[in-house]
C-alpha cells in the first residue's frame, strides 16, 4: 500500500512538561504553532481532549515509542491527511522510524507541498467545506507495525475544498480545521506492509474552543474570588 515518509530534517519543536501525550506505542501531541507550545490534554469519561484557539495553525507530532517502523494513518475531522478521503483506517499514512519523531503541519497536496492546519469555525473547516462535517474536532491516529514483506505503492494526495456547510453549536460554534496556506513539505514514497489488517493502537484526541469544553464538562473554571483589599490604588 502507498505510505509516506517525510523527507529532511524533523523540525525542532519546544516541547511542555505541563502536559502529557496520547498513546501507548506512540506519543501523540497538538502544538499551537505560534508559540510552539504543547496544548495540553485534558480527559474526560475516557476522552482526550485539547483546546483549540481560533485561528492559530497546530501541528500534530507523533513520536514512535518501539524499536520497529510504524505506519501512522492519519486523520483530522474524519479526512486522511494525505488523500482527502473520507478516513479510514486502510488509507495510506506516514512511515515513523524506530524511536523516531513525525510533524504533521498540514493537509498533504504533493511530495513537496502541505496546505497548513488551523483552528477555524466550523462551516470554514476543510470537512465541512467538501460536505463532510460529521466528524468535525476530532484528530486521530491508527498505528500499525511493519510485516517483513514488501507492499506495492499507491499513490494520493489531498483534494481541494468545494461547497460549505454547516452545523448547530454548543456555548458558541463548534471548532473544526481550516485548509490553510500553502508550505514546503518534502515527502516520498516509501514500502510498508502492515503486520495485522487492524491497528495496534487508535487514538483520538478531540479538540474545541475553550468556551465549548467548559459548557461540556470537560473543563472546570476554578471561582474566582475577589479580594476586599486587593493593594493600592494605581495611577489612572
């Protein structure tokens, strides 16, 4: 099956100790771009969840916990990241060596091009934009491990955005993922042929504004009390 491994140097990420990674064979964490920190993870009834600031680009990085290669396939509210596809597990994906580290900027258009993730409302989201906004703040990650034999290549690469659509909000409009500018991104194709037809392990980590994760429980705003004497009086 076709898969891909990003080619050059793996880009230099500040990583937070505040907060902790997804996953088990492999860590998985969203970064906001414009400051390059780590968001961090927060769980609820069994769910990872992350807050999305609208408008800032993230990236998703992968790290490969094991000793062998893993085939990362990869989606963001429900599209395959390489192939635009509706998602599904089967789809094409990114080889991560062992121990190794992958950054996902974007939206795959070629060997050499990615459109950039960022948070965006919902009827801007890439999903939702080619009538597929039913999976809209959710990132996901099915990992599987290499078999010895060699597979036969495939080849895609993500579609562009054709009509909107929409759908109801919670404490202010959902969050969904922007088909953003246009980047270097080298990549070739490379042979993998999966060691099981299932993954080994699949995760989600879902994203939305901070406002929305609070009205859904997932985030608990500490009182704020104020102080009768709080100190001086300032300069106006």
């Amino acid at each position: 099956m076709n898969v891909f491994r990003l080619a050059g140097a793996a880009l230099a990420l500040a990583l937070s100790t505040q907060a902790l990674a997804v996953g088990r064979i492999a860590d998985i964490n969203v970064f906001d771009r414009s400051n390059g920190r780590r968001l961090p993870v927060y769980w609820h009834a069994g769910q990872a969840y992350v807050v999305g600031r609208p408008g800032s680009e993230y990236r998703i990085e992968v790290r490969n916990r094991e000793g062998g290669d893993l085939l990362a396939v990869m989606s963001v509210d429900g599209v395959n990241v390489i192939t635009g596809a509706s998602a599904h597990p089967a789809q094409s994906g990114y080889v991560i060596g062992p121990r190794g580290r992958l950054a996902v900027d974007g939206w795959r258009k070629s060997l050499e091009r990615t459109a950039a993730f960022y948070f965006t409302a919902l009827g801007d989201s890439y999903a939702a934009r080619t009538g597929r906004p039913e999976d809209v703040g959710v990132i996901g990650v099915a990992l599987f491990r290499r078999k010895a034999e060699p597979p036969q290549p495939f080849s895609g690469i993500a579609s562009e955005p054709r009509a909107a659509a929409r759908d109801s909000a919670k404490a202010e409009e959902s969050l969904g993922t922007g088909h953003g500018r246009s980047e270097t991104s080298y990549a070739r194709h490379v042979t993998f042929e999966r060691a099981t037809p299932h993954p080994a392990e699949t995760i989600a980590i879902r994203y939305d504004s901070y406002r929305n994760l609070v009205a859904l429980g997932v985030i608990r705003e500490t009182p704020r009390h104020p102080r009768p004497f709080p100190g001086f009086v300032p300069d106006a």
